[in-house]
C-alpha cells in the first residue's frame, strides 16, 4: 500500500515539474548571454559590417576623383 | 540630387545598423515557442524587403519621370536602382528561407508568400533581359520603363496581397498574426525602426554609386 501511494506521489510530483518546466520553458539562449559569449558574435558581425562600411566609403571616394577627372 | 555626393546620411545609416546590430543581439525580446532566439531575425530579414521596396519605388519614380521627359539620366537611376534592389530581393528571400527552415521545418515549404516572392523576383529578372536585349538607346528606355511601372504594381500585390488571401505559414498572412502582435511592449520597436530607415538607405548608396559609375560610363560610350 505504501509502495503504490508513494509512486501515486511521484507521478503527481513528476507531472508537477514537467507542467512547471512548460510554463517557463521557451528556450532562449540565456547562457550564451550570462557568460557575455554573445558579445563576440556582436564584435564579429560589427567587425564585418565597419569593414563592408569603409569599402563602400573608399569605392565611393575613388569614384569622387575619376569624376572629377571626367 | 546633391545629396548623393554628400556623406553625413551615409554616416547616418552605417551607425543606424551598428546600433542595430548590437541592441538587435542584447536587448529583450519576447520568450516565444518555435521561434525561441530567431524572433532577433526581425531585425535583419525584414529590414531588406524594406530596402527593396524603397529602392523599387525610386525606380518607378524615375520610370516615369523618364517618360514625362526624355531624360536618359533619370533611366539611368531607375535602372540602377532595379539592379540593386534585385540585391537585396535576393538577401530578403535567403535570409527567409533560412529562418524558414528552423521555424517551419523546410528551406522551401511551397508557402503562398515564398511562391509569389519567387514570381515577383522574375518578373524583376524579366525586366534586367528585356533591357539588355533591346539595341537602341531610346527604345530601351521607354519600354523597360513601361515594363518597370507595370512590375512594381504586380510585384505589390504578388508579395503583399495574395498571400494575405490564402493560407501562409507566414506572420501577418492567411489569420497569422504579424510581429506587430507580439512587441506590443514596445522594446522591439526601437531597433526594428530604426533597421527600417538605415538598410534603405544604404541600398539608396549603393544604387547611387552604380548610377555614378553608370554616368562616367554613358559619358565614355557617347564621345
């Protein structure tokens, strides 16, 4: 009787925490977040994108003097 | 047209997507099933229609300021203002096919919004071959015009209206809501807007500079 009250007690409990997972269960990327991990993957993309940025800067200055060559 | 030789609105918009580049990454979204971490692409996927429709609409503008005038300059832009936008047409459909793939399980689902986004990136082709394969300067520049202002209206409705009409996995088409439901806080707002003025402006630069390439080009062929 006890055995069967007590696994009668286990699953209410486990249905308890599968329940209280799905209630907060949204998936985000926390961790890469509190260990600051996210902040290389910003400095990567900036880093890519200031480059892409000074590309078009300097296409569009050399394009200045052939105008005005032109 | 002297602010495409100025540089403070390109200043502007290469500090605008820095910004949003790191606030899209580090501030809060909402903790939503399925999309889980890929509700930041709002900021990146979004931003390029938006782009193209701004660069499209350039065109259009120029189409048929081309017709009321006769100017070649003004085809010039609207020229270069497609082939850019064909650009980011095509950074809008890849960067969605790969948010697709993590949210709705395929590259490619045959999705209203993916299909007619497919038919208007070739109505948009069809115009680039319809220009190249016409010899004479002026002939080219009113038909492609023609064509222009009519594939701007198509290219609306294919990709804005009909999958609106049907059922789209898509938010905001076929009874999904769009994001707008869901940042009702607010807090997506301040990097989604401004990503919606800077990637627009950028493509204007772009296009811009292929316009100035393209006038020291005319030049040359004319002498």
């Amino acid at each position: 009787m006890k055995k069967i009250l007590l696994s009668f007690l286990m699953l209410f409990l486990s249905t308890f925490f599968s329940f209280a997972q799905q209630t907060t269960g949204v998936e985000m990327a926390d961790q890469m977040r509190s260990s600051g991990k996210i902040y290389v993957v910003i400095a990567t993309i900036v880093i890519v994108f200031i480059g892409l940025a000074i590309y078009l800067f300097t296409i569009d200055r050399r394009l200045k003097k052939i105008e005005r060559e032109n | 047209m002297k602010f495409i030789y100025q540089s403070w609105w390109k200043v502007l918009a290469v500090v605008t997507i820095i910004y949003t580049l790191v606030a899209g990454l580090t501030f809060h979204v909402p903790t939503l099933p399925i999309l889980h971490e890929t509700i930041r692409n709002l900021y990146f996927h979004v931003p390029m229609w938006m782009a193209m429709l701004v660069i499209f609409s350039i065109s259009v503008w120029y189409s048929i300021k081309y017709l009321r005038t006769g100017q070649e300059a003004y085809d010039l832009i609207a020229v270069e203002c497609v082939n850019t936008g064909v650009v980011f047409f095509i950074f809008g459909l890849v960067t969605g096919m790969i948010w697709a793939k993590y949210t709705w399980g395929e590259y490619w689902s045959n999705d209203p919004k993916q299909n007619s986004a497919a038919i208007a990136f070739l109505l948009y082709c069809a115009y680039l071959v319809l220009r190249n394969s016409i010899d004479e300067e002026q002939r080219r520049a009113k038909i492609s015009a023609v064509y222009n202002i009519f594939a701007f209206p198509i290219m609306i409705v294919l990709i804005f209206i009909l999958p609106r009409l049907t059922d789209s996995l898509h938010p905001g088409n076929g009874g999904n809501p769009a994001f707008g439901k869901y940042d009702l806080d607010s807090r997506m707002r301040v990097v989604l807007y401004p990503a919606f003025i800077a990637w627009p402006l950028i493509a204007v630069w772009i296009a811009t500079l292929r316009y100035r390439i393209r006038l020291i080009e005319n030049k040359r062929n004319t002498l």
